[in-house]
C-alpha cells in the first residue's frame, strides 16, 4: 500500500533554523522539529503548489503552537504570511510531485545498476546482455524502460491514496465557512460546543465599552489594530486596585509606538500588558513616582491637612 511521505534532512533537529526558532519562542527544539514536520506533512497533503489561504492563527489551530511562534518560523525562512496566504518557500524543490518523482526515479535507477552488474556475470549463452548496449535482438528492455512504464499500477495507487488523505485531513481537521466557500478554514466545533446555550457564553469584557486606546499589533494583515475598551479597563482596575490603570496603558503605547519591532500580536496582548503593570509594581514600590490612585478618605485627609 502506497504511503504519503516528505523529505526530511538525516540532521533536521540540528539545522540552525531549529534553534533559531526555540531560542526566539522559549520553546524545546524537539517541539519546534515536531511543529515544523506536522506543518511540511499538512501542507503537503492540502495543496499541490505549496500556499494555502490562512495566517498565522490558521496554523495555531491546526497544527499548534501560537501566532508569535508561526513568526519565528517565518524569520527563519520556512513559511511565509502575505495577503492571508500562507506560503511554503521552495516548494517545487523539496515538496512538488516533481521533486518527488526525482528522488524515486533516482532510486530506481540505482536499483537497476545493482542488478544489471549481477547480470553481467551469470550471462547466458542466448547473449543476452543487460547492462550491454545491445541484445541478440538489437533491444535492450532496462537501458530504455521508464518508471512510468515499469510502475503504472503503483503511481496510481499513489494519487489515489494521496487524494484519500487529503479529504480525510479536510473531515477531521477542517470545517466550511457559513459564509463563503473561499473563505479562511476553521477547526469544526466539537460536539460540546455545538450544543452548549448561547446564554451561558460569558461575553468577553475586551469587547465591552467605548474604546479607551488602540495599540498597532502584528501578525495580522487584515487586523492591524486591537481596541482597548472600557470592560478591559475595569477587568484590570479589579486585579490591581490602587494603580491607574489608563495611565499604565498609555505608557506601554508609548513604548510599543518607538520600538515597531517589539509590537505584540493581538491574541498576546492581554499577556503584555498584565506584565508590564506588574514589571512596574515591582520596580517602582516605594516610589512616588508610579501613578496610583488615591482613596477619598486619602483626598480628604490631604485637604484638610493642607497638603498641595
């Protein structure tokens, strides 16, 4: 039975790509290897030009990992993110049928070279020759066999098993948009989720309110932006009562603004911010120069104690 395969480098888990990625993303070089294969083999067996609609959340979802680690792997050279596509550099080198074709008729020749040098030294007396250039009959069958003339039934058998795993891949992993069949593909909802009741949904406070302030992210072409609104405010007023909170997000704007590079996806912003009020807290205890708010029975006392 014909199986789907890629091609691997003997050293992949060595190669400087690898490490790059671990030490940018904190991650173990074993799970960047095991990432890397799982997207090659997906990719391999969903398109036949090496780009597939998506971005980098699409990959999240199927094969792991986050948006900041599908970065990396695209600053070390092995995916691209453009226009909500998600491409395979050197594709026709490494993963197109034709590259394929190459490494098997390779193979086949070798094969052959093998067994026409045993032949050559058990020759009969009909004067048959197979690795000679000619035969008794003027015909030499291995110099001018092909490989699509020896193994028709085997390259059949290998686009039908490679069309199976392809629709399989699309049944568990993937399911159609409601609204257009061109659209980004999304993991199909389990069965707990299907059927859970819309009321018992705890909407998400980031989504609640009048936008506060807007910080530039990365990671997504068709959403450049991500809206700090007044339920976000108020989740964060709860978790560190005392500090002004807007303050503390117009301070990290300010840096996100002069360090481009250092800009966060949308979906880690949440992650940044918690960190850098608590990197502050930290810091600045003791310090009067950290922005707090004041009680009203600190203002009254301040008052009437004649404190400026």
């Amino acid at each position: 039975m014909a199986v789907e395969w890629i091609q691997l480098d003997v050293w992949f888990s060595k190669k400087p790509e690898i490490h790059q990625v671990a030490e940018e993303t904190g991650r173990d070089p074993d799970y960047v290897t095991v990432r890397i294969q799982d997207f090659w083999s997906w990719v391999s067996t969903t398109t036949s030009n090496g780009i597939i609609k998506g971005s980098p959340a699409t990959l999240s979802r199927v094969i792991g990992g986050d948006d900041e680690f599908w970065l990396a792997v695209e600053r070390a050279g092995w995916v691209k993110f453009q226009s909500g596509t998600i491409e395979v550099p050197l594709w026709e080198k490494r993963f197109s049928k034709s590259a394929k074709a190459r490494v098997l008729d390779n193979q086949a020749r070798n094969g052959r070279s093998r067994s026409g040098q045993k032949s050559d030294k058990n020759r009969t007396a009909s004067g048959f020759e197979p690795d000679g250039d000619r035969t008794v009959s003027g015909f030499n069958p291995d110099k001018n066999r092909t490989l699509s003339d020896s193994e028709p039934d085997k390259n059949r058998l290998d686009k039908k098993r490679l069309e199976e795993i392809r629709k399989e891949k699309e049944e568990i992993h993937l399911a159609p948009s409601p609204n257009s069949s061109d659209s980004e593909p999304v993991p199909a909802p389990l069965p707990s989720q299907a059927s859970k009741p819309k009321s018992e949904t705890k909407p998400d406070p980031a989504q609640i309110g009048e936008v506060v302030l807007t910080f530039p992210v990365v990671g997504d072409a068709e959403c450049p932006e991500f809206h700090i609104r007044q339920g976000l405010v108020d989740e964060f007023q709860v978790d560190f009562p005392g500090v002004d909170v807007v303050e503390q997000f117009r301070a990290a704007f300010r840096w996100v603004k002069a360090s481009p590079e250092r800009r966060k996806t949308a979906r880690g912003m949440r992650k940044f911010l918690h960190g850098w009020i608590e990197r502050n807290l930290n810091r600045s205890k003791g310090s009067p120069a950290f922005p707090v708010r004041e009680s009203a029975v600190e203002v009254q006392r301040r008052l009437l104690g004649g404190v400026s």
